[in-house]
C-alpha cells in the first residue's frame, strides 16, 4: 500500500514540474525575431556590454559604446529598462541594438519599413537634393530635407556620418530605398519633450538659446523643439525700446518659467518666460546705497511732456520735472536739456521707496547761481544786461546765466531815454542799475539810471517862468530876485535830501 502511495507522489511532483516548467516556458517570448523591438531590464553592465532581461530563456547583449553620451560617460545603470531591437540571436545569444546595422539583407530591410524600426547608416556623399546613404549593403536616399529637424546650412558637415534613419519608402524589391532622419528625430524628440514638460513648473530657472528676436521680444529655445517668449517688459528692471540692443541671436540666457498653455493648434504650448525675474527687484533691496541730497549720475530713458525719467541704477528711475532742468534758463520741453541715453548728473531730492518714486534735479546738482547774489550785485550797481523777454508790464533782462532782473514799465516811460529802451528787443545788450535785490523770492528790481527830473524842480522851473515874465522895471526885479533865490534855495535843499 505503501509503495502505491510513494509511486503515486512521485508522478503528482513530476506533473507539477512539468506544469511549472511549461508555464514558465510559454511565459517567455520565445517567437522574437530579427527587428523586433524589446523592451527590458539592465541585469548587469560589463566592460564592453550591457545584459538585459529580454524575458526570454536568453539574455541579450548590446554594445556599451551605443549607450554612451556625447560625453562618453554611461548614461544608464542597472534596473534601467531599454528598448532595443534584436539584430542577431541563436540557441545560446541574442545581440540587441538601438537600430538595425550590418549585412542583414533585402528581407530585413523590409522589415524595418514595414515595422517602422531604426536603421543604421553611413552618409556616403552629397547627391542632388540630398545625400546617399549606405544602409545593410544597400544604397539608399535621403532627401537634404529630412537630414535633420533643422534647416541645413553646411550639408557636407552629414558626409561620413553613421546615423540612425526611418525607411520611408521601399520600392522595386530594394532598388529604391528613401530613408529620413528627420522623421525619426521628430519622434524621439516628442518623447523627451513630454519628459521635459512634465518636469517644469512655473517658476523653474532654466538656461536657453535666442532663436529669434522681434520688436515686442525674444523668442528662447529651452529644448529641442520647444520654445517659450520673452516679452520685452520681461527683459531686465531696466527700460528697453529696441530688443536687438540688448540681444542677439544664439545667445545663451537664463529665464524663469512665469506660465505654461495650451495653444490654438492641438498640441501647441505657449511658454512665457522672464529674464528680469531671475534676478530680484531692485526696489526690494534694503541695501540701496542711495539717499536725498546726493549727486548721482544716471541714464535718461525717456523724455515726457513734463519732465525726463532717469535710471540711477539698474532698473530704478527717477523723474527730473521741467522745472528742475536748469537755474539759468526758462525750459519750454525736455528735449531742449536732454536725449534718450544721455547720462547725466542729478542731486536725488526726495525718495518715496512706497510708492517707487524718486524725485530728481538738474538744476540743483549744477548749483544755485543765487547763493551768493550778495557777492555778485549790490543796490545801486551799474551792470550790462541782456534782454531776455518783453511784456507789457516790463522787460526781464539777464544779468548773467541763472539770474534775472525785472525793468518795469514804469521806469522804461520814466527814462530820458525811454524812445531808445522802447526799440529793444530780445537779445540786445543794455545798461541798467540794481534799485532792489530780494534772495528770498530770488527777484531783483532794475531802473534806467537816467530817470527825468523830480516833481520839485518841475515846480521850481514854472516858478522861474512867472517871475521872469512878470517883471516890468528895474526896481520891482529887486523884490523878483528875491522870491527867485528863496525858491532856488529851497529846491537845492531838498535836492540834497
């Protein structure tokens, strides 16, 4: 009985080896044939191969050298998956690559056409509208078009290159091969755009490349195929008019990721950068080494109907008001003191660092020509003018640059010779007398210094008159030259005082 039962078990384990032998057998892809894609785990790396799990009984090899970087550094390690394609396989080895390579033969060449699988080959030479390319021991063609994704400026730099290509069309049982390059990199490149794209976020600091630059910004390639735009008022925290001042073309720049969209187009993104942000704002820096009363020298920006806004330091602006161009002349625009990129000196009046406004002068960092008027002019001094304007209440005439004086009309109608102040006009040079200086209004009142007689010796001369007219004898001209001394007398009197 109990040799039956001992017969027995050995059968069941048996079975159950079987079972799991089978199962383990159909488990694996044993029908994988040349050009088919697999795709497994890295089991180990050798010093001249890489092993990976193909999830067949056999393991398959690819050559090191195809997973090395530009750099020649290994870019993988072990537990990385690959997808690779079987080139070679017998009972005992199965050799994988990136693309189909080597003596493979018509059959296999169309079985990367039909499997739309990578295919190795060698730029032979330039041919009319592209290049021939050797693939397998076949001639193939690729058009200069779909060499590469971008435009080709130097094809020759193609020529002796071993490179992957998609077959696209094969005709006449191999004799007419077209291969791209472009189709395939287009493919890869979609596949690393949506690795890259899930990878960055708004606010992410990243380097790139300025492929094109309009007047509203600048165009910057963050990867292959994607790109994202600077619009001018994200280029720095300083004014910019024109982009190609302060860009070129390939340059390498560093922007922050402001905001990620979908496009019209499907699939389209709209990336919008700054390069601004990378750096803080100016206005936020509690170290500013500025304050009210200094003299600083800084950049005229632009110029307003009111005044000219100026950069004392990157990215902050100031305003000088028209009337804080000049102490020494009456400005009527702007543009008459300054241009757009002169740098100037200006003494910072007042700082609102809350309301990011800066109040800047001119006038004040030339210096007042007022300051010292009692060392220039004193009341009485004879002194040469300038007339500088006409109106009806008078004539404002320079005494020199910054300081003027008011001759009023009255003393102009008052003036022996007020016929020849009469004809003058802006610009003619004329003598005059300080009557009044007032350095707190900063106004000074003129006179002619030729004034006509005063009401007394008017008074005395129509005297004279009468006496003399008066007088009909020799004894009463006695008594008249009395009366005449005395009011002589008197006039001279008051004359003095």
């Amino acid at each position: 009985m109990s040799d039956n039962l001992t017969t027995e078990n050995n059968e069941n384990e048996e079975e159950n080896f079987a079972d799991l032998f089978e199962s383990y057998n159909t488990g694996m892809n044993e029908d994988l044939q040349v050009g088919d894609m697999v795709k497994g785990e890295i089991i180990s790396i050798g010093m001249d191969s890489v092993f990976v799990n193909t999830g067949t009984k056999i393991d398959g090899a690819v050559d090191k050298a195809e997973l090395l970087d530009e750099n020649g550094e290994m870019t993988f390690s072990k537990g990385d998956i690959l997808e690779l394609y079987v080139v070679a396989f017998n009972e005992n080895e199965m050799r994988l690559s990136k693309a189909l390579s080597g003596a493979g033969g018509i059959n296999l060449l169309q079985d990367a056409y039909e499997g739309r699988v990578p295919v190795e080959g060698r730029v032979t030479e330039q041919c009319k509208g592209g290049f021939r390319v050797e693939i397998m021991q076949q001639k193939a063609f690729c058009p200069v078009s779909q060499i590469d994704i971008r435009y080709v400026e130097k094809p020759e730099i193609y020529v002796g290159e071993n490179l992957e290509f998609l077959i696209t069309r094969f005709e006449e049982n191999g004799r007419n091969i077209v291969v791209s390059r472009r189709e395939l990199l287009s493919r890869e490149q979609e596949k690393a755009k949506k690795t890259f794209l899930g990878d960055v976020e708004p606010g992410a600091v990243l380097e790139g490349k300025i492929t094109n630059i309009m007047p509203y910004g600048a165009f910057v390639e963050l990867f292959p195929g994607i790109e994202g735009m600077v619009h001018i008022s994200e280029f720095g925290w300083s004014r910019v008019e024109n982009p190609e001042d302060v860009l070129k073309k390939d340059e390498t720049v560093k922007v922050k990721v402001l905001g990620i969209e979908k496009g019209k187009k499907k699939g389209q993104l709209k990336i919008s950068l700054s390069m601004k942000q990378v750096t803080g704002d100016p206005w936020d820096d509690e170290n500013q080494a500025f304050r009210a009363g200094d003299k600083v020298k800084g950049r005229v920006t632009r110029l307003m109907d009111f005044g000219a806004f100026v950069e004392i330091v990157p990215g902050i602006e100031g305003l000088v008001h028209i009337s804080e161009m000049s102490y020494t002349k009456r400005i009527l625009k702007a543009g008459d003191v300054v241009q757009p990129g002169e740098m100037i000196d200006v003494m910072i009046k007042d700082i609102d660092m809350g309301s990011r406004r800066i109040s800047l002068s001119i006038r004040d960092a030339e210096g007042d020509p007022w300051i010292n008027i009692a060392d220039k002019f004193t009341i009485g001094q004879k002194v040469e003018g300038i007339v500088e304007k006409k109106e009806k209440f008078g004539y404002f005439i320079t005494l020199e640059p910054g300081i003027t004086g008011l001759l009023p009309k009255s003393k102009i109608s008052g003036s022996e010779n007020s016929a020849v102040f009469e004809r003058l006009k802006p610009g003619d040079t004329v003598k005059i007398v300080i009557e009044e200086i007032h350095p707190d209004t900063k106004k000074i009142s003129l006179g002619t210094g030729d004034e006509k007689q005063t009401d007394d010796w008017k008074k005395y001369a129509k005297v004279q008159d009468n006496s003399v007219s008066s007088s009909s004898s020799a004894s009463s001209g006695e008594s008249g030259l009395g009366s005449f001394g005395e009011l002589l007398q008197e006039a001279m009197k008051k004359g003095k005082k």
